[in-house]
C-alpha cells in the first residue's frame, strides 16, 4: 500500500481525519495499481470542489475542502466524492505517465472543453473499475462545453465506454462535436 502525507495533520474549519483520508487515498492508489508515495494538500478554508496535481514524480495533489466534502452534510467528509476526486487526478497522472499522452498541453494550458472531455475519459474507467462514478454529472459538465446536441451525447459516451484512448483521440473526439 502507497504512504500518503496529508496536509494539514488535524482540521479546524472542517470535520475531517487526516488518517482516515490518507487510507481513502491509499486504497483508491492500490486499486489503479499505483503504489509510489503520495502527499495530498488540502486548503479546509474552501469550500469548493478544485483540485489539481502539483507534481507528477513524485506525486503531489492539491485539493479545496470541498472536493472531498460530503455534499449531504456540509464540513462532513465525504469517501465517495474523494475517490471520485483522488481517482480522476491518479488517472490523469497514469495518463501523462503511459506514453499516449506525450502531444497533450500541460495541465495549465488546457482549455474547459479538453478538461471535460478527459474528464469523462477518466470518470467512466473509475466508474468501471469501481472507484467513481457520477455519470450524470459529467455529462451535464461535458454538454455544457460541447453543446447539447445528440452528436455531443455520442462524444461523450464514446469517452465514457472507452478504455485508455490516447490524447489524440480524446482531443479528435471533443473537436469534432464543437465543430458540427
């Protein structure tokens, strides 16, 4: 199993254990089959949901409160909505790591629609594999960039159903929905 270091040791906005998001944290590793350390920041004063990766070797993860907060009980933490954020910010570093994503932009320099679309790409393997999920909510989030036509829909569902497509392909596939 993975060490975590989680940022801050002990909370004071928010009810959260600093032990118990590390084991959430270890566990959603293990299961991508990812077993290098991980340092996980959290900034507890926000309560909205961003997250981003800070270093891919080693791994380091930055998230706002929100993003591992359960959204049925405000300042509560929350296990599936943080394998739901950790998982997709793994995979995306498994992706960068794998080779087919050599040609993508850094993170920094990707615009909303390339971040839905690997998004879905990356929610829907979590979905399968267990982790994640929340298939309704990335779709909203991917019409919402990509319109709300049938030829969206298939986009996203083409992301969704695949496993490991290259940046290429996610990138062919989110152009060819904006531009019909």
């Amino acid at each position: 199993m993975p060490e975590v270091s989680v940022t801050p040791e002990s909370f004071e906005m928010v009810f959260y254990d600093s032990a118990v998001i590390g084991e959430v944290v270890a566990e959603v590793a293990e299961r991508l089959g990812i077993d290098e350390a991980i340092s996980l920041e959290i900034d507890e004063q926000s309560p909205l949901g961003r997250s981003k990766i800070t270093s891919y070797d080693p791994i380091e993860l930055w998230v706002d409160g929100g993003a591992l907060e359960n959204t049925q009980r405000p300042r509560q933490f929350g296990k599936a909505r943080s394998r739901d954020t950790i998982g997709r910010l793994l995979i995306r570093i498994m992706d960068r790591r794998s080779g087919r994503f050599d040609d993508a932009p850094a993170d920094e320099d990707l615009d909303l629609n390339q971040f839905a679309a690997w998004d879905a790409h990356c929610v829907g393997r979590l979905e399968r594999l267990g982790i994640g999920g929340q298939q309704k909510r990335r779709q909203y989030q991917f019409r919402n960039r990509h319109g709300f036509t049938d030829v969206a829909d298939a986009a996203f569902t083409q992301l969704w159903d695949s496993s490991e497509l290259s940046w290429t392909e996610i990138e062919r596939i989110s152009e060819e929905c904006r531009t019909s």
